[in-house]
C-alpha cells in the first residue's frame, strides 16, 4: 500500500511539474510574442520618422538648387513657380515632423508653454 501511495504522490508531482513547465514554456512564449510584436512596431515608427526626414531633405535639396539656379536665371518664372511650390512642400514637410516627432531645430514652435528641445531623440542619432 505504502508503495502505491508513494508512486501515486510520485504522479502527481510529476504531473504538477508538467503542468508548471507548461505554464512557463506558455509565458515566455507570450512574452517573446510580446517583444516582438513591440520590436516591429517601434522599428516601423522609426522607419516613418526616417522616410518623412529622407522627404525633407530630399525638398531641401531641390530648394538649394533652385536657388543657384535661380541667381543665375532670375527671370525663369518656371523655376520661380517651382522654387514656390518646394518652399510650400518644405514648410508643410516641417510641420508635418515637428507635429509628429518634435522639433528639427530650436526655433521650431512645439508648444509655446514647455521647452522639448533636447528632450527626446535627435533625428541624426538614429
């Protein structure tokens, strides 16, 4: 009697150890699941804060060569039209940013009651 009793507490401790495993190996799974469902999202913020800041510049380009061009051509109302068109493009770009992720530069207006400059990431360290 004494042996099927041991053996029966023996099962059930096994059985309690599996079952404890289980919830475990459950877990972590959910936790990894967790991470990397977070992981995903977080690279794909930053990859939108990289695409919008590649548009800004990419804008910024166009507008410093207009501008040479420009000097050089002062009366091509085409370039004029365009240089117009990229200035509007950039500022609406900016705004965009500095809505989204906060300010390019100092002077960008944020929120007039708070100063954020400096308080989160810089767009050049990622």
């Amino acid at each position: 009697m004494a042996t099927i009793n041991k053996n029966k507490n023996i099962k059930t401790a096994n059985t309690k150890a599996a079952t404890a495993n289980t919830q475990t190996a459950k877990a972590n799974v959910q936790s990894a699941t967790t991470a990397t469902k977070t992981a995903t999202k977080t690279a794909a913020a930053i990859s939108a804060q990289m695409s919008l800041m590649d548009q800004i510049q990419q804008v910024e380009f166009t507008i410093y060569e207009l501008i040479l061009y420009l000097d050089t051509h002062p009366e091509d109302t085409f370039a004029i039209e365009q240089y117009n068109m990229s200035v509007n493009e950039h500022n609406a770009l900016r705004a965009q940013y500095v809505k989204q992720y906060g300010p390019l530069m100092q002077g960008d207006p944020v929120n007039a009651n708070t100063w954020t400059w400096g308080l989160s990431d810089f767009p050049w360290d990622y």
